[in-house]
C-alpha cells in the first residue's frame, strides 16, 4: 500500500476540517467523557505488546521470541505467523492462556507514507466481499485498500482461529492491531462476528487507526463488535484520516490519551465535541504531530523500531 503525496496535498485535505479546541486540565470530569483510572490505562498494556510484537519478524514471532513485546505477555502460544511486510504484512494467531483466547494481530506501515497515502482526496471505498462478510448491506463502503489487504490472510486467520476455538477451548477472539494494522484488525472482528459462533466473544483493541468505511459501516460495526477500544495517542494525524469529507467514520470506542497518565473515553462515533477528544485536538493533519503515532501509548512504543 505504497503512495506518494505533495505536503501540499496534505495541507490542502486537511483544510477541509474543524479548527483547534483548547485543552482542558487533566483528571477533572470533563462534559462528554469519561476519564480512564490508572488501572484502566494498566489494563491495555498487554494488548498494546501484542500490537508491538506484530512488527517483529515473523521468525521471532513463532517462538514467541521477540524481546520486550513477547516478554510482556509470557505463555503466549503462536499457532501461525505469515506475511512478508511488504506485499502482505505480518501476522500473527495464537492462543493466550490467562484469557482463554485467540489473539490475531496485523502490522502497521511507515507512517509518513501512510500519512500521505490516507490524505489522498481520491481515496476509492468497496463494498465488503460478501463471501467473507456474508448479509452486509450494500450501503456499507470501505476503503478499498483496507478490504483487499485484509482479504489477503482472511480465510487463514478464520481457519486458525477455529483451530484453535476446537483444540484450546477458547471462548474470545481478540483481534489487535497499530496503524494499517489496526484497520485490518477492525476489518477482523467484524469478519469474525459474521463467520463465528454466536457463542465466541469478539474483542478488539487497536492503535493510531485510520478510517475504515463510511456512517453505515460504523453504524454496522458498533452493532457488531460493542466491545471495541481504538487508542489515539495526543497529536497523532493517523486516526483523522481519510477525512469526514470523503464520507469516511470512525465507529465508536475511542480512547484518547492526552499525555502520559491522563486519557479518556469520548462519546460517540466520529462526532466527538469534547476539546479532549481527537478530531478536536487534532482538527487536521497539519496541526498533528506523527511522531505520537509511534507512541509512547502509556509508555509502550510501537513499530518496527521497538522491535527488540
């Protein structure tokens, strides 16, 4: 998913949205949304490493072998790994004995690629493929980039997970990802809700994630997938792009962090009000800061960098 763009370009798209909001002061209640204790911020560290581990090399990844991330969460087993990083990136299925689950994590991409490639104003969106999204209306769009990448490994991750659901037991599928990966891994947990007992528990926590489809595939997945956390990290362009203006929207579930140690919940889908909240801290791309979207998430750096 390779795409050059002018900083022009980018000026421009970013045109098109909101102006700035001031900041409000930090652990204090705040109208629209709900700040997270430290215990809830504690809470994503294991997910935040399963995010990281997917930019390690797949060999590293088989042993459960990858430094820092791996040694975060002990007793992982993986089943699978796969992708080159390249054509088709890195992933990874296994199985997480303290939570009976399946863990599915996708790579990211570089981002001030990505950054350029997600402000193009000529961004084509799909209908999902219904022989993997099987009932989903046909009003419900999605970038086209993120559909063909994630029906890449689809078929794979489904044939593990179910492996894993009949060998291990397990009775929650998680799905985590970090920038491009974090689209696929949204485009995962509404894939597993679909193709997956009713009875099997979809999570899925995702990192610095662009837009994935427009009002009706937000509307869709916030029926689909309640439990849902998107993680977006101070002034991070990522999770604002491609713009509203293209008819694009985030689902519900979005997390901010607003400094180490202070984050909230924010309201809603992509329409946010709260000053705290990403599409008012970051109104467009020019006033964000890309160096946030590789972290630190509660301290946690995520990239092929902190791979180690």
């Amino acid at each position: 998913m390779k795409c050059f763009l002018s900083t022009a370009a980018v000026a421009w798209a970013g045109s098109f949205l909101l102006l700035d909001a001031a900041a409000l002061p930090s652990h204090q209640p705040r109208d629209g949304v709900t700040p997270l204790s430290s215990s809830d911020l504690a809470g994503l560290a294991p997910y935040t490493q399963f995010a990281r581990a997917a930019y390690c090399d797949p060999s590293k990844i088989t042993n459960w072998n990858c430094g820092e991330a791996c040694s975060a969460n002990p007793g992982f087993q993986t089943a699978i790994t796969g992708g080159d990083g390249d054509a088709t990136q890195y992933y990874y299925v296994g199985y997480w004995p303290s939570q009976n689950a399946v863990v599915v994590a996708h790579q990211g991409t570089d981002p001030t690629q990505f950054l350029s490639d997600e402000t193009d104003v000529d961004i084509p969106m799909k209908n999902l493929d219904s022989s993997l999204f099987p009932g989903v209306s046909s009003s419900v769009m999605v970038h086209e980039g993120f559909a063909n990448e994630q029906a890449l490994t689809a078929a794979t991750v489904l044939s593990a997970t179910k492996n894993l659901i009949s060998q291990k037991g397990a009775t929650t599928v998680i799905t985590v990802g970090h920038s491009l990966g974090g689209a696929l891994a949204e485009l995962d947990a509404l894939f597993f809700t679909l193709n997956l007992p009713s009875s099997i528990h979809v999570k899925s926590v995702t990192y610095g994630t662009p837009r994935v489809g427009n009002p009706a595939y937000a509307s869709l997945f916030d029926q689909k997938v309640p439990d849902f956390k998107r993680v977006n990290n101070e002034k991070d362009p990522i999770p604002i792009v491609p713009g509203r203006f293209l008819g694009f929207e985030h689902p519900h579930g979005e997390i901010h962090i607003i400094q180490p140690g202070d984050a909230v919940a924010c309201p809603g889908d992509d329409d946010a009000t709260d000053s705290q909240c990403t599409i008012q801290t970051v109104p467009n791309v020019t006033d964000g800061n890309i160096i946030d979207h590789l972290g630190p998430y509660e301290g946690i750096y995520i990239g092929t960098i902190f791979c180690y």
